[in-house]
C-alpha cells in the first residue's frame, strides 16, 4: 500500500489501532480504489448497504430527506473520515445519501471482505471493528450534541 494512503487511513480513528506496515499491507488484499467526480453519489438513502469508505482524498455531503420530504444536507465530511461504516455492522438500508462534493478519492471496503479479513487474519479484524466502534461512539456523541442545541431548554 503506498506509503501517502498509510499516511491518510492513519489519520482516521478506524486505524488508530493499526500500527506497522505489515497490516496496512494486509488490509490492501482486501479494499478497493473509487474515485468520485463532484455530483457523483456514492449510495443513496435507503440502498442496501454492503460497504464502508474511508476519504483518502476530498469531500462529501451526507443528505437526508426530512418528513417534509426536502433533502437537507446533514454533514459534510472531508479527508480522513469514514462514512457508510453502520452497514458493515447492521443489515439495514442506508440511512442517508452520500455524495461527492468535490473530486473524491476513496478506499471501500466490503462487507463481504470484512467477513473474509475476520476469518484470515482476526486480530486485524478485531482491530479494525474496535475501530469502526470508536467511528460510529464519535458519530453518535456528535449527533446527540447536534440534536440537544435543536431542543428547548428543561424548565
């Protein structure tokens, strides 16, 4: 795996774990390169999910549509960042659209290849969910901070 890809995924609190050269050159058997142009979409709001990306390089909106059925842009992730990393746990459909804001590099990983990673070389697997955990604890803490600036103060 070239050397500025290591550099990025070190970036990203699903590798905090990784540490020698050895497992990224592992976990290389097991991903893929995407390139996005901007307006591309990388999955929409209730696909089946299946994957889990990780922004090597550029940006992305994540857009949920609301009750009023208008798309509202939700968040905007840019390099380092992982997104998608709920459907590599749960088998529930997409919980948002996720596009290319600008040109965006990203590395996927596939559910399928996360089983196959457990199977063939499981502390790097174990690394890895402890990882996507620590991604999807951020996340949520993020949101529920979000949500308690929306709502009225407790008299």
């Amino acid at each position: 795996m070239k050397d500025l890809i290591i550099t990025a995924l070190k970036k990203n609190r699903v590798f905090n774990e990784l540490k020698d050269h050895e497992d990224f050159d592992c976990l290389d058997d097991y991903i893929k390169y995407v390139n996005l142009n901007q307006g591309d979409v990388l999955f929409s709001e209730k696909d089946e999910g299946g994957f889990l990306s990780f922004i090597i390089h550029g940006q992305v909106e994540i857009v949920k549509k609301s009750i009023q059925d208008k798309q509202v842009k939700i968040a905007i992730l840019n390099e380092y960042s992982c997104v998608g990393e709920m459907s590599i746990i749960d088998k529930l459909p997409r919980s948002a659209t996720v596009l290319a804001a600008v040109p965006t590099h990203l590395l996927e990983l596939t559910k399928e290849n996360f089983n196959a990673l457990l199977e063939k070389h499981p502390i790097l697997g174990i690394k890895l969910l402890r990882g996507i955990a620590r991604s999807m604890s951020f996340n949520l803490r993020r949101a529920s901070n979000q949500l308690s600036d929306c709502l009225p103060p407790i008299l």
